[in-house]
C-alpha cells in the first residue's frame, strides 16, 4: 500500500511544525511504502532537503521550496501530478497533531478493508468543536454527532489537512483541486467534485487537533480572512446564480455590520 504524505509549510522549520513532529513519532517514514513531501511555501527559505532528510533520519524525503507563494490547489495538482505510482495521497498544514498509535498499521488496516471507498477523513478537533467532517451548503455547519467507519451525506465537506484520496479514483474521474482558488474554499470545491459521484466517505478512528479560533487575530486579520472566503465563494459559486446571490447578501450584510 504505498502512500504518499504531502506537508505544506508556511514561515516555519521543519523541526517546528506539528505535523512533522506527529508523523516521525509514527514512524511514518520508516515503511519504504511511504513516501514524504516536504513543500515549503515561506519566501524565504528556511528549510532544505538536508535538514528534511536529517529530522525524520530517512532517505524517503522529497523537498520543494516555492518562494512565489504558490496556491494550494496547485501543490496538490501537482504532487498528485508527478507521483502517479502512489495509491493514497494525504495532504497535511503545517500544525495538525495526530492523536493515534501505530498511525501507519492503521492506515494500512483501513484501506485494506474499505477497498471501495475513495475519500477517508480524520475527526478535525478545535478546542473541544468538531470542524471537520462537516456539512456545507452555501454555509457550513457542524455534524451534530458522526461514528467512525463508512457514512454517506450528499451535503458533506472536510477540511484538507488530514484528507486521504485513492489516487486510482482521482485518476478515472478526472477530478482535480480548482486552481482558480488560491487559499479559501479549495477543500469545499474539491468535496463538491467528489460528493457528484460517490458521496460516501470514512472516518477514521482517530483525531486531528488544530487551533481554528480568530481569537488570536486583529480585527484587520478577522476582515482580511473574511474578504478571501467571500472572494472564495464567489468563484466557488459562479455558474451557479442564486448561489451567488446569497453571498453578495452574506457580502452586503458583513459590510453593514462592519465585519468586512
């Protein structure tokens, strides 16, 4: 089962980052199945192979540095791209913690038994919410409860850290992440392609713990994060024109609130 573990950093070491940290715990780079991608994203470069290779202490790296500041959308299309050999790909941010023993083993385990399923998810943790697996229409909204295992709903999203795809699937739909979106709605566009053709997906018997709260953010930072998922939508929703109405009035209404 080879699996290929995609890291997106962003002004951060290698030796820093949450994810890096949870994955050599696992061991993830000892399987010669597995196969790690370091993409640093910072514009100045602060991590190399070298150091990629010295910090997990294995010869199964690869790093890429972008300084331009690349879009998301595209490092996915493109470590997809030119790792055509792998059967699973999951896609990571720089601080996701792993909450799981024998992480490997248990992404074998998974896979193995759930030969037809092509979209697998970690429970996303903030605080003591669950983001992700979620709902999303227009807006999102929480799953009140969800069990591990096999679910099906034809109105669900994840966030992409932490998302598994079988690359086999990827392959005969043709289904791509949108490159018209650089940061915002990348994930939901993706789930949306997905969900069109097989809207089941699996949870994982394990949590991911990220800090997701605006508390740390000026109110300038709160705008500018609001403005991009308004700009997110947009291009989310342009051939779609009631859609798009309802976010120029979600739009309107942060204008009048001052939010944006």
């Amino acid at each position: 089962m080879k699996k290929l573990f995609l890291i997106v950093l962003y002004k951060q070491k290698i030796s820093e980052s949450q994810t890096c940290i949870s994955l050599k715990e696992n061991n993830i780079q000892n399987s010669s199945e597995n196969k790690i991608v370091i993409w640093d994203n910072s514009p100045q470069k602060i991590n190399s192979l070298e150091n990629a290779k010295e910090f997990f202490n294995s010869e199964n790296i690869n790093f890429i540095h972008t300084p331009q500041n690349v879009s998301l959308s595209k490092i996915y299309n493109k470590a997809i791209q030119e790792n055509p050999a792998f059967d699973f790909i999951q896609l990571f941010d720089q601080d996701s913690k792993i909450v799981k023993e024998n992480y490997n083993s248990y992404l074998n385990e998974v896979f193995e038994d759930n030969p037809k399923i092509n979209v697998f998810l970690p429970k996303i943790f903030s605080g003591k919410k669950m983001y992700s697996p979620g709902k999303f229409f227009i807006k999102g909204w929480h799953f009140k409860n969800i069990n591990f295992g096999i679910n099906k709903s034809r109105f669900y999203t994840a966030i992409t850290s932490g998302l598994c795809v079988r690359l086999d699937f990827l392959k005969k739909t043709k289904i791509k992440f949108n490159e018209e979106l650089h940061l915002y709605c990348i994930d939901t566009d993706f789930i949306y392609q997905v969900r069109k053709i097989d809207c089941r997906f699996f949870v994982f018997d394990l949590n991911f713990i990220h800090d997701l709260s605006e508390d740390n953010l000026t109110n300038e930072e709160k705008k500018e994060r609001r403005k991009l998922e308004i700009e997110g939508l947009k291009t989310l929703y342009k051939k779609h024109r009631f859609c798009t109405f309802l976010v120029l009035c979600q739009q309107l209404l942060l204008r009048i609130t001052k939010k944006l």
